[in-house]
C-alpha cells in the first residue's frame, strides 16, 4: 500500500513523512526534494526561470513515477484534476488538515515556496479551495492543529488500524 500525505504548505506533510516510514519500516519520498535534485534547481529557481506550469508538470509526472511507499507531496499537487484521482487510485491518501490562521503564520515569509510569496487574501482563498479539494480526495483527514509530528504520526497509525490499509 502506498501512502500519499497531501496538505497546504506548512502542514507538515515532509516531517510527518519521515517520521511515519520509520514508523512503518517504509520508504519515504518528499516529492519537492526529489524534484529538486532531478532538475539541480530549488523549486523557486524552477518557478523563476520555467514558470508555474511547467513546475506543475513536472511534478505531476515525478508523482506517477516516484517509487516511495511513503509520499510527501507538494500543497499544490492537485493542480490537475486528474491527479488527485490517480493518487485516490493509487493508495492511501491522508490529508494533513489545519487552519489557515495556523498555516500561514508557519509559511508566511518563507522565501524556499514561492506560493507563500502571494498575498494573504490571495492564499486564504487558495486555501480554502485546495480545503475542499483535499476533504473531496482523501481516505483519512489527520488534524494537524496544534499537534506535534509525533502525535500526528500516532494518530494516522491508529486511523490505518480502523481503516484496514488498503
Ligand atoms: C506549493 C507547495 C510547495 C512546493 C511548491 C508549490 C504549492 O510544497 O511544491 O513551492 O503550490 O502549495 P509544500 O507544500 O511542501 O510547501
């Protein structure tokens, strides 16, 4: 079974990653480090130099060719719709959810993404549509709000337990 941790950037989706596969005993991929060291270029210089679409492109593909067990996207991976039904088809989808408020005061200023870059009332709304995006593709919803990795690892352990793998 393969497991996808989807989220708004900050949720913690790369940390909790790490930590669950070696929870599990699983191998772990953090799809943003993978593009990184496939194209020799931080993902800001990728949106810098090619442009959104062209990094959402070659994220979507990285997605279907990466052979993790464990898979920490990028917040905006369900750019295209049709790869949130893969992903759905895939494996097991885990949505790492919390508050704006908590989300932004985590990413705001944060020069490695450049989506933070954009204004408040522009990312509150891209929130909130991504918000209904994740609850709309995800096995398990995870509350990440104000809970350590730790926790949030203990918790997704025992929501696999209710829900049986897959
Ligand atoms: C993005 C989130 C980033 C990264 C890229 C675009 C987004 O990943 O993929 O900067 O559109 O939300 P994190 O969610 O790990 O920050």
């Amino acid at each position: 079974m393969k497991i996808y941790l989807i989220g708004f950037m900050g949720a913690g989706k790369s940390t909790v990653g790490h930590l669950l596969g070696k929870a599990l005993n699983a191998t772990f991929i953090d799809l943003d480090q993978l593009i990184e060291q496939k194209c020799n270029k931080k993902i800001s210089e990728i949106f810098k130099d090619d442009g959104e679409m062209t990094f959402r492109k070659i994220e979507a593909d990285y997605l279907k060719t990466s052979n993790g067990e464990i898979i920490a996207t990028g917040g905006g991976v369900l750019y295209f719709e049709e790869t949130g039904q893969w992903i759905q088809q895939e494996g097991m989808v885990i949505y790492l959810q919390a508050p704006f408020e908590e989300l932004y005061a985590r990413i705001q200023g944060d020069h490695t993404r450049p989506v933070a870059a954009r204004p408040y009332e522009e990312l509150k709304d891209l929130y909130h549509k991504r918000d209904q995006a994740y609850r709309n593709i995800s096995h398990i919803q995870v509350s990440v709000s104000r809970r350590s990795p730790e926790d949030t690892v203990t918790d997704i352990l025992s929501s696999l337990k209710v829900n049986g793998g897959k």
